[in-house]
C-alpha cells in the first residue's frame, strides 16, 4: 500500500461525529421524538458503549446512522463518518456504505441469518454486493471469515444452513457476515444480550480481538453496565431519548456524575457487596409522548429537587472533558459503590 | 432427498386407494341404473335389462367389479365407454391435454399476475398500492367463474369482437388462433387463482419483510431487488406452493364450467357428458384420472417445499 486510505478526519478527528441527530415517528398525525438532540463521537480504532434501558432511544439513534429505521422515521442533525454526511444521504448512498465501510450485528442470533439460504451464500453474497470479483474468491474470503470469527471447519461449514448452527456459533457467522468487507466501523447492537453468560463473554473476547485485528471501530448499544466494563473506552449514558452523561470509562465507573448513572451503576450484580440487596431505579423510561419538557429523569431520581422540573436541562460540558446534564451535578457526590 | 421422496411415493399408495374406493363406489350413490338407459328407457323389457346387466358384468358382487377395475385401472385401463364402446383411456388421451392446456394456462396467467401483485402489496402493507391491490383481489375472489365469462364474452367477443367467444383450434394448426381461443378460458378460469396466489403471498411477504434476517440483508448493503427478490421471495414461497398445489386442484375442477362456457370438448365436458349420460365406467375413468393428476401435482409440491425450506429435508 503506497497511498494509505485515510481521510484527513480518521486521521486526526472522531471516525463518527454525531451532532444534535433527532429522530421523530409519526403516527396517527401525532410526533414522537424517540431520540432528541444526541451528540456523540466514535474515534478510529476505539469503542463507545451507548448505555440506557429499553425506551432510552439508543438503538434508534445507532440504526439511524445506516438507514435501517422504519422509513417513517424523519432523521434530523448531523452524523459525519470519515468526513461524509450521512444523514440525509440518498438510500443508494446508504447501501454503498452499510455493509462496506459500517456493519451492524443484532441482538437475535438465531433470527437474524436467512434460514433458506446457506452460510457460505449468504456471506460470499455480502462480499461480492461490495467487492464483486468471483464466487471463488468470495468463498475464499468467507472461509477465511469463519475461520477469524473462531467456526471449526469453516469449508465444510460453508455449505450448511443456519440451523445446523448453535446460537453462539450463529452470532459469530453474524460477526463474520458484519466484517467480512472490513467495515471501519461496527454497531453492534446488545449483540451478547440474547446469549448464555458464558457464550456473552465469549463473543465479547471475539469482538476485541478482531478489533485489535482489523482495526475498526465499534458503536457497542447496550443496557449491560458489566459489558461497557469489558469491552468500552468511552461511554454514553442515553434516558428517555437523551444523552445524559458522556464520560472516558475509567472516571464513569469512579465516579458517576448523572443520578441515573449512578442508579445504573448499584444495579449492576457485582456492584453491590455481598449481603446487600441490588438497587434496581424504581419505575420505567416515560413514553416518548410524555417526555417532561424539564428533566426527564425527575420522576425517578432520587435527588429531584423543585430546580429539575423547571427548564428543560442543559447538556453542559465540565473542565475535565465530561459531558453532564443535570442542574445538581455539581452539589451531588456520587460513588458507583455505596 | 431420495429417501424423502421414496417415502412421500409410497405414502401415496393408500391415498389412492382411499379415493379408488369412493370414486368406484359413487355408482352406489347415483341414481338410475346405466342397464335401464342402454336397454332404452322406460320402455325397456326386463329380459333386456338383465342382458344388458350381464353384458357389463353388473350382475356380479360389488367387490369383485371394484377388484377387477382397480386391477386394470391401476395399469391405467379404465375399461370401454359404455356409449361409445371405445376404450376409456383413448378418450381420454385425446381430450386431456385440452384441459391441460386450458388449466395450464390458467394457473400461468395466475402465476404471471399473482405473484406481480403479491409483491407490490406484501412490501408495503397498508401503502396506496396495497389497498388497491387487496381490493381487486377481494373483488377478483367474490365473482363467480360463470359470470365473470359471461361478462369477458359480451366485452370482447359480442360487443366488440376482439376474441372469439367460443371453440378450440389446436396449436398445431394456428398458434395464433389457438392463443386467440384460449384467453378467454384462461382468464376466466385463472382470475381466482391469481387472486389467491396474491393474496398468499402479499401475507407471508409481509410478515417475511419485518423479520429479522431480512433487516439483516438490508445491513449489508443488499439492493432491494436482491433483498426482495432473492430473501424475502424464497421464505415466502412455502405458504405460497400451498396454494398453487390446491389451485391445480381447483383449475381442473374448473375446467368442467369453463369446457361448458367455451364450447372445448375436453376432459371437464367429457366428464359431465358421462354423467348424463349414465357412463359410469367413463365417469369413474374419468375421476380417478383427475385425481391421480392431482395427486401427483400435490407431489410435487411437497417436493419443492422440501428444496425450499432446508429444515424440511432434515425432519
Ligand atoms: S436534574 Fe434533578 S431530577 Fe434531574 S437528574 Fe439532576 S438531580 Fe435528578
């Protein structure tokens, strides 16, 4: 390689710059923001975990970057990748991109393959959509794939459907489907969530080595605070369609600064000593159409105060980098472990 | 794949069976007496009747005509026309490809409009095009066969005169006016059946469309032809064989209204000329040939499945 393929952004800037993206449905003549004004950046070669519960808006903001949400949905802001805009993008365009230079894998494993058709198909036809060249070649590439992503025998393997495939084993033909174009980037969307503890950590294991391997980035969407742990080098707390707290993983998991982070952080298993009951944050994410105008979290924190159901709660950047939206973060001395 | 299909085979046996039995035993159930109606009639003298009886062996038990029939039927000899004295399978050989060639056309022209509809409505439920499609399809599926032939002949045949309205040249005399012939018949017959198959496919295409390996197609940059037309068509297809299985069933059956309206002298009207005229030999070589089509037909479509859906094959 004379001339290295990199553009001036991946060179010295984020390889995923995300500004204000909103993403609104509407329904019935009626607008939801499932996902309202979220910033966050991806450097090359890194992993950002996207934290939240079910609600929070986090799969929703991944899935907007590559065009896969309902066509329904109306995308807003700005989302650069490697200097290219990709929101507002031609769905041609998006095609050319998704699969090629950013691939996802999903939550379900065993859904998630096409059970009529065989592996080896389904990945050589992920390869020549981008690559072309022969069906040799690309068989080649795939075997070359299932042997990276840890499938015994993967010739043989080749030939066979999905369900001749465990759900691990399925995930990693998945991962091999995500990669085999050699994305920069990689949203992986709760892909251990589904699995058995054992398998999760597993594929966690996979997920970094091949990312050590081939260098890409990932955009790792979860509500799992232990696989941030494992797996992050910066994370993104999102609740109710915002993000709440931004933070390199080693200060988030010191010391917390947003109420909900801490509250994520005592429901983690291990967080807690022994003998002491696990604190899960009493109720749920509001709907979308009963988002408060004021913070959004103040029907479930702890610390709500007159303050937090005033004004909408600015997102505000601290000395040291992080990223914090909530009126009493700086009162508020909060430890992961009480 | 081999043992799959040896074993779907060797099912087919009792099936056959079953319908040999109620195919033969429908002389039980019908009315008259064939040996009245050859004898002449009402006039006919009781000595007559008795010899006619004897000549087409009706005075032996009922199980020993059906062994004695299954034994030749099963070698496909059905026997003589009881009007015509020639052998049954002749006359069949002659009218059947008739039928299969309206009945084949038919569920060509359900095909090539069916599927076309299927996928324009089950890609995008509820869209402008979905609505209009299940529309015409739910009209499509409420017209009765008589009527919807009534109507394309007063259009196209007596109003305006673009088609003949009736008879059958065969291919091998004029490909043109062979095609001009059939049209009619296959779109009358065939309507229903693109309908159907419509239908069927615009419900498994819809629901294959939100299913996750479809979004996962999408993921890798697959174009929507590839998408549509490779992944979401093959794991629709099985519902869809379903009913192109039952349809033949329904097109050959329709060719008995269908040879009537459009004066073909096919199997259908061959069929219903037997039954009028009392031919029971003719009417249950007639029936178990059609049966044994059909049977075969249902064959082959489980066969396919077993190519389509790869879990089939292992079960
Ligand atoms: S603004 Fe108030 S209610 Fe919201 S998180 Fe901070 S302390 Fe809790």
């Amino acid at each position: 390689m004379t001339t290295p393929d990199i553009t001036p952004t991946s060179a010295t800037g984020p390889l995923l710059e995300v500004t204000d993206l909103s993403v609104s449905f509407t329904a019935h003549k009626q607008t939801a923001k499932v996902v309202d004004q979220v910033s966050f950046s991806v450097q090359p070669g890194k992993t950002l975990g996207i934290v939240g519960e079910s609600g929070s808006g986090k799969t929703v903001s991944s899935l907007a970057l590559v065009g896969l949400l309902p066509r329904t949905a109306n995308i807003t802001g700005s989302a650069r990748f490697a200097g290219q805009e990709l929101v507002g993008m031609t769905t041609r365009q998006q095609r050319q991109i998704r699969g090629n230079d950013i691939s996802v894998i999903f939550q379900e494993p065993m859904t998630s393959l096409d059970p009529v058709f065989t592996v080896g198909n389904q990945l050589t036809g992920a390869h020549r959509n981008h690559q072309g060249g022969s069906k040799k070649d690309a068989l080649d590439r795939a075997e070359e794939m299932l042997r990276l992503v840890g499938i015994p025998e993967p010739r043989k393997r080749l030939a066979e459907y999905p369900h001749a495939f465990s759900g691990g084993m399925r995930q990693r033909v998945m991962i091999a489907l995500a990669l085999i174009n050699s994305p920069r980037l990689l949203i992986a969307d709760e892909p251990t969530t589904a699995l058995d503890v054992t398998i999760q950590s597993q594929i966690l294991e996979l997920l970094q080595e091949l990312q050590q391997a081939m260098g890409m980035a990932i955009l790792f969407v979860t509500h799992d605070l232990g696989v941030v742990a494992s797996v992050c080098d910066d994370v993104s707390v999102m609740y109710a369609g915002q993000v709440v707290e931004q933070a390199g993983i080693d200060e988030f998991f010191a010391h917390p600064r947003h109420p909900y982070s801490e509250g994520l952080l005592r429901s983690m298993p291990h967080s807690v000593p022994k003998g002491e009951r696990l604190r899960m944050i009493p109720g749920t994410v509001p709907l979308p159409s009963r988002f408060p105008t004021s913070c959004r979290f103040a029907g479930r924190c702890p610390y709500a105060q007159e303050a937090c159901t005033a004004d909408p709660i600015p997102l505000e950047q601290l000395d040291d980098g992080r990223v914090v939206r909530c009126v009493r973060h700086r009162e508020l001395v909060m430890e992961a472990r009480s | 794949m081999l043992t799959f299909i040896l074993r779907r085979v060797l099912a087919l046996i009792p099936l056959l069976f079953i319908v040999s039995v109620i195919v033969y035993g429908l002389i039980l159930i019908v009315p008259g007496d064939p040996a009245i109606t050859l004898a002449g009639g009402e006039e006919a003298t009781n000595e007559r009747i008795e010899e006619v009886q004897k000549e087409l062996g009706l005075d032996r038990p009922f199980l020993v005509r059906y062994g004695e029939w299954v034994g030749n039927a099963a070698q496909l000899d059905f026997g003589r026309s009881l009007y015509s004295d020639l052998p049954i399978t002749e006359e069949i050989a002659e009218r059947f490809p008739k039928t299969l060639q309206i009945a084949g056309g038919a569920l060509a022209f359900g095909l090539l409009v069916g599927i076309p509809l299927g996928i324009i409505s089950g890609i995008r439920p509820r869209s402008v095009s979905d609505r209009a499609v299940v529309f015409i399809t739910s009209a499509a599926i409420a017209i009765p066969t008589f009527w919807l032939a009534l109507i394309l002949i007063l259009q196209l045949a007596v109003y305006r005169n673009i088609l003949p309205s009736r008879g059958f040249v065969p291919f091998s005399e004029s490909p043109a006016q062979w095609f001009e012939h059939m049209i009619l018949p296959w779109i009358t017959l065939g309507t229903l059946t693109a309908a159907t198959i419509a239908r069927q496919l615009r419900g498994a295409l819809s629901d294959t469309m939100g299913s996750d390996h479809i979004r996962t197609s999408r993921s890798v940059g697959l174009p929507p032809v590839k998408v549509v037309g490779k992944h979401a068509l093959k794991n629709s297809s099985a519902p869809v064989l379903t009913v192109v299985g039952l349809q033949i069933a329904y097109l050959l059956g329709g060719t008995v209204v269908v040879e009537q309206i459009f004066g073909i002298a096919g199997l259908g009207s061959y069929v219903l000329t037997a039954i009028n005229r009392k031919d029971f030999p003719a009417m249950q070589g007639a029936v178990m040939f059609i049966a044994l089509i059909t049977v075969v037909v249902n064959l082959i479509v489980d066969i396919s499945y077993a190519l389509l859906n790869p879990k089939v094959r292992v079960e």
